[in-house]
C-alpha cells in the first residue's frame, strides 16, 4: 500500500522535483476510500498540463486496481515517459480532432483539463476552439460518462474581501478579455450537454493551485527576494495545495448532478497579498516593496467544498515556508505564472 498523507509525513523542505512530485500525488484515506466505492475507471484528457501529472500519479496510487488513463499531445514525451512508469495508460490524441476523440476508450469516469488560456491575446479563435468547442466535443463523445471539467475563477467579478468570496450561485459573467468569455463558453457547453443527455458532471472554479515551482506564492516569493515592486491592485487571493486541489477534484467524481453543477475548489482563507510578502521578507531578511492601493478583487467562498471535504491538510503557513526555502535555494521553475495580480483579463 502507497504511504497515505498524514501531517507526519510533511518534509521540512524539498529537496528535488521528483520529490516534490512524490509527495504532491500522496493520496490521503479520503480519496482512498472515495475511490473505492466509485464506480469504474478514470480517464483524464489534458493531462500534460501544470496539474493534470501529479492528479493522474494520485489517482493511480489511490486506486492501483483502476484503469487511468492520461490523454493529451504530450508535446513533451518526458510527462509520457514519467505517467508511463507511474502505471498510468497515455494516449496521444488531439482534443480537436472529433473522429480522434471518438476512438477514446469510454472510461465512467472524465477529469476534463484542457483548455487554454496564456496566448489568448493575438490568438482569440484558437482560445475559443479549446475553451469551447473541445468541450462540446467531449461532452458529446462521454455523454454516457461523469465529467468534473476544469473551468476557472475569472468568471467571477471582483468583491469586497469583507464579503468572503463569490459563490457557486453567481452566474458565470462576461468579463474584459476572451479568455474569460470563452470559459463562460465552456461551462454553458458542458451545462447545455449536460440537460440534454442527463449527464452528470461538476465543474470546477480553482483558486489558486500553489507548487513549489509556480503559483501565487511562488511569485510573490520571487518578487520579495528579487526586491521587485508588488502591485497590490490584487490586494487578495485564495490558495490551495495542488495536492490537496487534486484530491477534491478526484473525489467530486462521487458528487456529480446533473446538470453539471460548480463548486469553488480552494482554501479557507481569503489570504492578504501584503501579508504573505511581509512573511517571506521576515524569512528572507529583506523589505518588500509596493506600489498601487487594493481594490475589489476576484475572491472565492469555499464553503461549499470544505463540507463536502473538509478542510485542505495541507495549512498555508506550511505552504509558505516550504515555498520560501524553494526560493531560496534556486530550485527549478516551471516558468507559467498565475498572473493572478492582472486586472484587464487579458493573458
């Protein structure tokens, strides 16, 4: 049996990506015994992306006897190689390509990951293709299938932190820039699939994933011990370990409706911007620097999976420390930033 993920298995620090890696797909007893009594195997489309590696690891070592399959280009073989040696199936498909997609085994059970969203601007049309007609194909391929399909918070408008969050209840919105809109687009598919075919589903709004080698704390570390100034215009965010993100989002394959209902996958805490860089100067032995005034921000209300789930194991203080000796210590960066500070919706 797999080690399970306890508060004594926490490291004090990281010392290799490959044990990062390790250690961000251990699954805990929850996710074990969710996916003991979901029926049927798993397939994860998308799943070369920042997240889509470590979910399909943890999903593998809650479940050796299921089938997972990871399906993606895989422009990079190394992320084939590694779900490969970790018994996780691969498929190289083109979620563009229908008569591709209609050959796909069809497993029960769909973690949908693909989209895009960084190179919106100057390719507008290519964003709405993969936010939005890869879902109808999906949904129409697996309309036999559950499907817990990422979406993202950019949906939601900006509020008062005073007010704890957006909900699950508020409309997806249009906001400034295609990105958003076009996600608007992929959850009115799934939805609309999801009426018609009695299919059921989730669909996930993700704030924000945090990994040693990117994310909101990541940046904000890199930003202190580089002495750059941070813009506080996002004065707020919510996060969430990428492990702890995984298993939630694993474990609402026992809790799809249909039709395909959201739920905001994140931490408790509604986290100060200039606080997490005070903390981070306090470790580094330096004075952050800030520009700009906090305004209404995007933030999220995770009440709703804190229920279901209850709360992430891993606690944001641990979070920033782990991060904080990362930093220090130079270690590889995966080079995608969150840009959760960008208020024009424009990526």
């Amino acid at each position: 049996m797999n080690q399970l993920l306890t508060p004594a298995s926490f490291p004090e620090r990281f010392e290799s990506v490959e044990h990062l890696e390790d250690f961000m797909s251990m699954p805990s007893q929850a996710l074990v015994d969710d996916l003991r009594r979901l029926e049927g195997d798993i397939i994860i489309l998308g799943v070369a992306g920042k997240m889509g590696v470590t979910l399909a690891r943890m999903a593998k070592r809650a479940a050796p006897d299921k089938r997972v399959v990871g399906v993606a280009r895989f422009s990079d073989p190394h992320e084939k190689q590694k779900l490969e040696e970790w018994g996780v199936e691969t498929i190289t498909c083109d979620l563009l390509d229908r008569a591709a997609v209609d050959k796909l085994p069809k497993l029960p059970n769909v973690i949908f990951m693909a989209g895009r969203k960084f190179g919106t601007e100057g390719d507008q049309e290519m964003t709405w293709a993969m936010n939005a007609l890869v879902p109808a194909i999906v949904a129409e391929a697996f309309n036999g299938s559950r499907i817990v399909a990422f979406s993202t918070i950019h949906i939601y408008p900006g509020v008062s932190v005073l007010h704890r969050g957006s909900l699950e209840a508020d409309p997806p919105m249009a906001r400034p820039g295609e990105y958003a809109n076009s996600v608007v687009g992929r959850e009115r598919i799934f939805r609309h699939f999801s009426k018609l075919h009695g299919t059921p589903g989730r669909i996930i709004r993700l704030s924000y994933s945090i990994d040693m080698r990117y994310g909101a704390l990541q940046e904000i570390a890199n930003w202190v011990l580089k002495d750059e100034e941070i813009d506080l215009t996002t004065g707020h965010v919510n996060v969430i370990w990428q492990g702890d993100a995984n298993s939630q989002i694993l474990r609402c394959l026992n809790h799809c409706e249909s039709p395909s209902a959201p739920i905001n996958i994140t931490g408790p805490e509604v986290v100060s911007v200039y606080d997490i860089a005070m903390q981070f100067g306090r470790i580094f032995g330096k004075t952050p620097r800030f520009r700009g005034m906090e305004q209404d921000t995007i933030v999220v209300n995770g009440d709703l999976s804190a229920d279901l789930f209850g709360y992430p194991m891993v606690p944001l203080r641990r979070m920033v420390h782990w991060v904080a000796d990362w930093a220090l210590n130079e270690k590889p960066l995966i080079g995608k930033p969150s840009k959760f500070e960008v208020h024009s919706g424009k990526f």
